[in-house]
C-alpha cells in the first residue's frame, strides 16, 4: 500500500488520560495525525462521580466504586474514540510520588572518582542496584516495597568525561501497593494502562502545551499546579525549568515567601495555574494575590481554547483547570 494514500494520511494516534481523584474519575481523549503532526484534538472529556470514602490519599479503599467509575467513563466514549487503540494512562497523587535528582558522578564512581561510562547501547545497568539503595534511604521504605523509575541526563552517546560530571540521575518512586491497585482496578474495568504518571508533573505538561499558544517566544513564566497536598510550582525560560517550589515546605514561611523565591528576581511574564482552585480560597488565598506577589497576570488552565469547535465538550469541564491533569496524561499517551 502506497503511503500516499489518503485514508493512511487522515489516520489519528488516539490517548487517554485518566484522573482518579476525590471530585471523581476525569478523562479526557486526544488524538493527532499519524503521518505529518499538526494539532492534538480534543476528542472527548467527561467525568463520573465518585464517592468520597472510595478514596484515603493515595490509597484505593473501595475497588469496586472505582472500578465502575471507570467502566461509566469509558462506555460514554463516542465510536471513534471506542473504536481507536487507546494509549491510557492514569496519574498517582503527587504526594505519594517521591522525586530525587543524585549527580552521577557520586552515585558511580570508581576508587579514582571518575564515573561510570553507560554501556554501548548508552544503558548506565550497572547502576540500578545504587538506584534502589537510594531510593530506598531517601523514601524510607523498603526497595521491595517500591516502584522505581530512572534516568539519567542530560546524556549523549558520545558524552564525554565532563558532561558525564554534569548527568544527574533523576529517580521517581512510589509505594509498590498504589501502583498495582491503579492498575487491578484498570483491569477489572477492562482498561490496560500503559503509564502511571505523577499528577503535578502531568499538569506540568498541559500548562506547557497552553502557554505555546498563549505567550510570545523565550518569555519567562511560571507554572502552579493546587493539589490537596499543597501548590507545587516551576519557573520556565527558554521552555526549560529553571526553578521549582513547593509549599507548604520547611524553607517558606507562607505562600507569599514560596512564589517570591520561585520568581527570584527574574521578571515573570505571565503565570498559568491549574488544579483545584477551591483549596486556594481554603487559605484566603486567590488568582489577584498571585498575580500581585508575581507582577504579571495569571491565567488558569483551561481545555477550551485547546478545543475543536467541531467536538463540541462539556463546557464546564472545558473551563475546569483540574482537567489539567487528565489532558497531560493523554498528551503523554499521544506524543510516546
């Protein structure tokens, strides 16, 4: 079959992203073309209600309510998005995800102090078991007990000696027992999950895919993500991340502490938050105060300008910066 031909070139990669928390279960559908890129579509975004006590933190209590959340939200898809391969992940809270960053060169080192090279295949193996060891010291529980991702970089095949001095290997880890009931519960409802993502960090990359569209090139801005474990936030310029912050933390006094130290004394452009808004009113804390303690303005996440005038959504969860979440985890599904 030629490559050319049409109906090869209109076909779409779909994915899903799937929320699991207290307000019920958000999913949302997004779909790109195969062949030649062009814009994600949103394809589908709903939620089903979910009772409070089905859920302790990070913990699954009651299996069966979610697992019928999931079986609702997924038999509302329209065809296309039933009919498709879905990619599906689901995010874990990002309280019980622990995040660490060892430099390479003293996570590995020789007796002479020189880091360990990766392998041919640019693979650092030997370096697991330490990866665990240290996951295990910084988490406090034991390595059986967890789930561990890793990588290291910034990393090029060809990386010199200098450059393996400056790799970082960034470890995620998360109590084994939340990640295997995410992904039972998954299967009792019919549902294989291709990735479990820490929520910040996919509400991180929704506030990303926003602000491309919404501000001009190379300005500096800040993204917050409003979890019930306390407002996470990043500082961006030239689309890395320069800073982060968390709150409430040791260091930080109050909120107003935190975002100063996040904008340093850089100018911020523009700040995009996302989450449940609701629990910033809990602290007498609002959008106007972020604005003035950054100097710039502040847009809240929202799936509406990401729309399709053609699918036509819900509107009230098009304008719910909580589906932040469920939105970077279908980007994920689509982009891998």
């Amino acid at each position: 079959m030629s490559l050319l031909n049409p109906l090869l070139l209109g076909a779409r990669r779909y994915a899903a992203g799937v929320d699991v928390h207290a307000r019920g279960v958000t999913l949302v559908v997004l779909s790109q073309r195969v062949f030649g890129g062009g814009p994600l579509r949103i394809e589908w975004l709903g939620r089903v209600p979910l009772a409070r006590e089905a859920l302790a933190g990070a913990e699954i209590v009651d299996r069966a309510a979610l697992v019928a959340a999931l079986q609702a939200a997924f038999g509302a898809l329209p065809r296309a998005c039933a009919e498709a391969s879905l990619r599906c992940a689901m995010a874990l809270p990002t309280g019980a995800t622990l995040l660490a960053s060892v430099p390479l060169a003293r996570l590995a080192a020789h007796p002479h102090g020189v880091a360990e090279p990766a392998d041919a295949s640019g693979l650092y193996t030997q370096l697991e078991p330490l990866v665990l060891a240290e996951a295990e010291r910084v988490a406090g529980i034991e390595r059986h007990e967890l789930a561990v991702d890793w990588r290291v970089g910034p990393l090029a095949l060809d990386c010199n000696l200098a450059c393996a001095q400056e790799a970082k290997v960034m470890i995620a880890a998360t109590a084994r027992a939340y990640l295997e009931s995410r992904v039972e519960c998954a299967a009792m409802a019919g549902i294989a999950l291709c990735a479990l993502d820490d929520e910040g960090h996919a509400a991180l990359r929704a506030m990303r895919h926003a602000a491309a569209f919404e501000l001009p090139p190379h300005e500096a801005w800040a993204a917050l993500w409003v979890g019930s474990d306390g407002v996470h936030g990043w500082f961006l310029a030239d689309d890395s991340i320069v800073r982060t912050m968390r709150f409430p933390a040791l260091e930080h006094t109050d909120l107003v502490e935190a975002l100063r130290d996040l904008a340093g004394s850089e100018q911020t452009g523009c700040a995009f938050v996302a989450g449940d808004l609701a629990l910033l009113r809990g602290v007498h804390f609002s959008l106007a105060d972020i604005g003035d303690v950054l100097g710039c303005p502040v847009l809240p996440f929202e799936c509406a300008p990401l729309a399709d005038a053609d699918h036509p959504l819900e509107t009230h969860l098009l304008h719910d910066p909580a589906c932040a979440v469920a939105f970077g985890l279908a980007m994920r599904g689509v982009h891998e």
